[in-house]
C-alpha cells in the first residue's frame, strides 16, 4: 500500500511547543486548522508516495546518508506566501541549502524519488504557521497581526527527520543524526 512520506527538520523542545502554541492560537482565532496536521518543521523533501512494505529500504537509505556537520538555524520574523500562506521565516544559511541540495540529491539516486519543489518553486526554508485552508479576507487579517511583529530563535540543526501520515496527521516517524 502507498504511503505518504516527507522528509523536514523538527526544531527542538521547547521550541517546537511554541511554534505549535503559535499555530493553536491561530487556529482558535481564526479557524485555520491546516497548520496543525504537522509539527513545526522545515520542509527537505517534498511529500511523496512511497510503498509501505518497503519503508525499512527508504529508512536504510535515511540511515545511510551522511552530512558533514550540525549548524545554526535562526528564525527571524514572520512572513507570507500572498495570500494563503503565513510562516515564520528561516534566515538563509548555506549549511541549509546545502543539506536540502545533498538529501534530495541522495533520495533521487538511491530511490528514485523526485522532489517538487525541484521543478516549481526551489527550496524556500520556512516553518509555516497557517496556510491550505485560509480564505483570502482571512488570511490578510491574520498577516495584519502577525506582518510587524518581531520573532527571533536559533536551534542548533543535527537531524532530519522523516515524517509519515498517520490518520488525517503528520508525525515524526524516524529522527535521523548527522553523520561523517
């Protein structure tokens, strides 16, 4: 059976209960439960079909990829995707691109696995907070709230994590720690 996969960074506790306080707070104000289906994270790989009975090879192939170092990731402030997607932004940081670049890149020729984002739009590190189910008139109250308020956190990055949709939910299936 086909089994829905995407690959991310989780940020840490308690920074992840915040992000999710962040994303509940929306949801209760303004009725944009889209975000809450997923923890925090930083989108790698894009969502992608893969068949359940062979997810012990898309783990060894996890397993099996390595990067050469954990580095810094800094979130700065909110901003938008108009007029459907809000997000806390991710400060561009080539340790990052890099890691997006060499996943992706090892996914594909080890599994044949593409990423979307490789033919649409490029990687964009963000940690959205709402977006799929936002109206417009919606969204651009919730962008007047969040537009000038000022967001700033750092985490050190030493994993990846691969996440699996389990009953209408992304959850972290498998963390996975740098290795050299």
């Amino acid at each position: 059976m086909l089994q829905k996969y995407f690959i991310a960074i989780v940020p840490p506790e308690p920074l992840l209960s915040e992000i999710q306080n962040i994303k509940q707070s929306i949801s209760d104000n303004y009725q944009s439960k889209g975000a809450l289906r997923s923890p925090g994270h930083i989108t790698l790989h894009m969502p992608f079909s893969f068949d359940e009975s062979k997810e012990n090879k898309l783990i060894e192939c996890l397993s099996d990829f390595k990067f050469k170092t954990q580095f810094p990731i800094s979130l700065n402030n909110y901003d938008c995707f108009e007029p459907r997607v809000i997000f806390i932004n991710v400060e561009e940081q080539t340790e990052l691109f890099d890691l997006q670049r060499q996943l992706v890149s090892h996914v594909k020729r080890h599994l044949n696995i593409f990423n979307q984002s490789d033919d649409m739009r490029g990687f964009h590190p963000h940690i959205t907070i709402a977006f799929r189910d936002l109206k417009k008139a919606v969204f651009y109250k919730i962008w007047e709230t969040f537009k000038g308020k000022l967001y700033y956190k750092s985490f050190s990055c030493h994993s990846f994590c691969l996440l699996k949709y389990n009953d209408e939910r992304w959850e972290v299936h498998k963390e996975f720690l740098f290795k050299t």
